[in-house]
C-alpha cells in the first residue's frame, strides 16, 4: 500500500470537510467526499455542486463502483480477474470485456509509437522488480529470462465478433508472457469517471485522486477560470512541493521513481518500478519523475511512464506524435534528479 501519492492536491481556503447536513444546499464550493483504497493507493473523491447529500452518496458510490470495477477487472494477482485468467492462459481463445479488449488493442499502438519502451507484456520482467518486497538485485540469468518473454503483441481483438457483452482475443506464440495494465488502469478509469460525471445533473466539478492520478473535472466555482491548483511533489522530499499547476478538465498524472524503490549498500542508485525493456532494469536517466497533463486520462498515464523510460528528447517526440494523432493539448512536466524543473 502507498503511504502517499505522488502528487498533492490544495482545495481552496476552506478545505476538504464534510458539508453539513443542514448546509447541504449552500453555495457549491464545499466538497462531498469518500476515500477508498483501490489500485494498490489511496484514493480521494471530492465532488461539487448544487446537490444534496444523498444524492452526493448515489453519486460517489456509483464512481466507487467503476474504481472498484477496474480494479479488480485489471489486477494480475486477484484469481478471478479476466487479466490474470488471461495470463494463466487456460485458452489462446478467451471472452473478454470490451474495455480489456479496448486497452490489449491500444497497447499495440502504445508499444510501436514508443519503440518498444512502453510494454504492457513486460510483467515478467515488472513481476521479477517487485520493488515493494525486494530489498536485492534480480540475478542476471533471472532479467535474461524474463527479457525472453517481453514485447509479445502476437494475438488479435476480434472486434467484429463480438457481442454485447464481450469480445474475442486469440492470442498466438508465447505462453509465458505475462501482461500488466498497471501503467495505464488508473488514467483509463478516470475517463470512465468523466463520462459517468458527464451524465449527472447538478455536479460542478470533482477532484479525483488515485495517488499519482490527480483527475480535475469541470470547474471550481469560487476560483479563477474555474481552475484547481494540483502540486507536483518534490522527489525524495518530505512532501515538498516542486510546482503547482492550475487546471480544470484534465487529468494531472506523475510517474516518478520515488515512490516505490529500494537502493543496495555502496549504490547510489535508486531502483525503482518503472522497467525499461530495453536492459530490463529500472530506468536511469536522470530524471525522478514526468508530468503530463492533457484531458485524457488513458493518454496521461501512458505517457507519463513511457516518457520516464524514454527520456526528454525521444519523450518529447512522443507526445507530439500524440498531440497530432489524438488532437488534443498535451503538457509535460520533466524533474531531474539534479533538481532541474523543466516545464512544457
Ligand atoms: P505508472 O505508475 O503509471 O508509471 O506505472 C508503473 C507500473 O507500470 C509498474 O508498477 C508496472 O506494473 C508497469 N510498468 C513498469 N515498466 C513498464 C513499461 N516499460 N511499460 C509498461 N508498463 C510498465
Ligand atoms: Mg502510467
């Protein structure tokens, strides 16, 4: 369990607190809100408007709903999850839902548009980095092996056989790969949190933090151009800030090497959960952490992962690359372990 996200949130001068009952209409600058610990953090949800509180709770718990869907849909350990009966391959023919098929599909694109560096068949070697429990280097025949097993998109999503329910993949070659959403889950639900918001009446604005996942719907009321102020944390700090930015309708996503890492006597290198599949080991570039900021939360998360492997120059090609196929702003935040911010 993450003690603490990697990026901070501020509310404004009143704080997050429980509106009260007898305030329940007044003005929409108070938040309802729930935590929740899902995806292995802490989760947050703030939502704003013109509600009342049981309304507050239908809706809160219908986005708690999706999180916990997610979750449990995408975990490689939970045995009843379609992505681990997927990696147990039981069958090279499997059912699956359409947002599993949705994200096996994107990842195709995902792997070439970033040359290989963002892998989502990588999970033996992501597995072998359980940085969590590891205190100790991997063994090299261990990284050689798992290496074998990696860069594996040989299977097909059968869009036009599917049903309403679910979709068909067949997957062909390797039987060892294992695959591992864990770098694109929590960008791919906030969407889905967008589009429920979407349909409910009365909801202003919400702030939806999945440790590292700072999602910023709608518009603050009290605030200038709506915006909420998301910190960027300052890596290996004790919770210092590093940068704040001002948003609304985006989702805020940090990947950093500080979150999760162990370090070895005599090293001073940090070893971390970020993979790159290239050696197999941790990245190691210079840079502690990667912001990126658009209003796709699937693309956000991506990105910022990919971009921490791939460093500034080839990072920055591949979030224009995005920029243009996807059409949409994209904004990035670069910390180096120097303690260089770069921003844009
Ligand atoms: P994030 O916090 O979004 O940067 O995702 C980190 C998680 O993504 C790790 O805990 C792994 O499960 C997985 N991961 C690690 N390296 C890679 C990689 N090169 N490509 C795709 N996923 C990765
Ligand atoms: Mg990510």
């Amino acid at each position: 369990m993450l003690t603490c996200s990697i990026v901070l949130f501020f509310i404004s001068s009143c704080g997050i607190r429980e509106r009260s009952k007898a305030n329940s209409y007044s003005p929409n600058v108070i938040p309802f809100n729930d935590t929740l610990n899902v995806f292995d953090t802490f989760c947050t949800i703030s939502i704003y408007g013109k509600i009342n509180e049981s309304y507050a709770k239908v809706c809160i718990n219908e986005i708690k709903e999706l999180l916990y869907k997610y979750d449990k849909m995408f975990s490689r350990t939970d045995e009843n999850s379609e992505v681990y009966k997927i990696n147990k391959r039981i069958s090279d023919e499997v059912y699956v839902s359409k947002e599993v098929a949705n994200l096996f599909k994107i990842s195709k694109d995902f792997y070439k548009w970033s040359g290989g560096a963002f892998d989502i068949s990588g999970g033996t070697l992501y597995t072998l980095w359980d940085v969590k429990n590891r205190t100790n280097l991997p063994e090299k025949s261990q990284i050689e092996e798992a290496l074998l097993h990696i860069g594996n998109f040989d299977y097909d999503v059968h869009e036009e056989d599917n049903n309403e329910e679910s979709v068909k993949i067949t997957f062909y070659g390797d039987t060892k790969t294992i695959y591992d959403f864990g770098a694109l889950v929590k960008g791919y639900a906030c969407d889905a949190i967008k589009n429920l918001l979407k349909e409910k009446k009365g909801i202003s604005a919400a702030l939806i933090n999945l440790g590292g996942n700072v999602f910023c719907y709608g518009k603050m009321l009290n605030r200038e151009g709506g915006n909420f102020n998301v910190g960027i944390y300052k890596p290996f700090s004790n919770g210092e800030i590093a940068e704040t930015v001002s948003v609304h309708d985006k989702c805020v996503v940090t990947s950093g090497n500080y979150e999760r890492y162990f370090k070895i006597d005599g090293d001073n290198r940090v070893y971390h959960h970020i993979i790159s599949p290239y050696d197999g080991y941790p990245t190691n570039n210079g840079i502690d952490s990667v912001t990126i900021i658009s209003e796709s939360g699937l693309l956000s998360d991506f990105l910022s992962t990919a971009v921490m492997i791939l460093g500034e120059k080839k990072g920055r090609e591949l979030i224009e690359k995005c920029k243009k196929e996807f059409g949409i702003d994209i904004d990035v935040i670069f910390i180096y372990s120097t303690g260089k911010i770069i921003l844009k």
